[in-house]
C-alpha cells in the first residue's frame, strides 16, 4: 500500500514537472486564448496518461498501457 502510494505521488509530481516545463516552452508570441487552450489539452492528456498508469498499477496488464504510449506520443507532437 505503501509502495502504491509512492509510486501515485511519485507520478503526480513528474506529471506537474512535464507540465511545468510544456507550459514554459509554449512560444511567447501566440495568443493567450491559444495558449490557455493548449495548456488545458495537455493538462487533461496527462491526466488521462496517469490513469492509465494507475489502472496498470492495479491490474499489472500491459494492455493497460496502450493508452499511455498513445497519449504520450500525442503531447509530444501538441
């Protein structure tokens, strides 16, 4: 229970430092309407990708990963 509990806030502190580090490379010079949408569609991939990473932890199917990789490749290209 321990470990699980490690390895969520573990995760949850990586995914803020990707968030942090998306939301300060977004150019400068793009409207701050575009910029707020960009940020709130990152905002909820990584989500999405921490709850694939939770169902995994829970069921230990690599299956469960899929949506991970596929969300992951998606934020790099956004």
């Amino acid at each position: 229970m321990i470990l699980a509990v490690i390895l969520l806030s573990g995760a949850g502190y990586l995914s803020y430092r990707n968030l942090s580090s998306i939301v300060s490379s977004i150019r400068v010079d793009e409207k701050p309407e575009l910029r707020l949408l960009r940020i709130r569609e990152i905002s909820m991939d990584l989500e999405k990708a921490q709850n694939s990473i939770r169902i995994f932890t829970l069921t230990g199917d690599t299956a469960d990963l899929l949506p991970y990789y596929k969300i992951i490749s998606a934020i790099d290209n956004k």
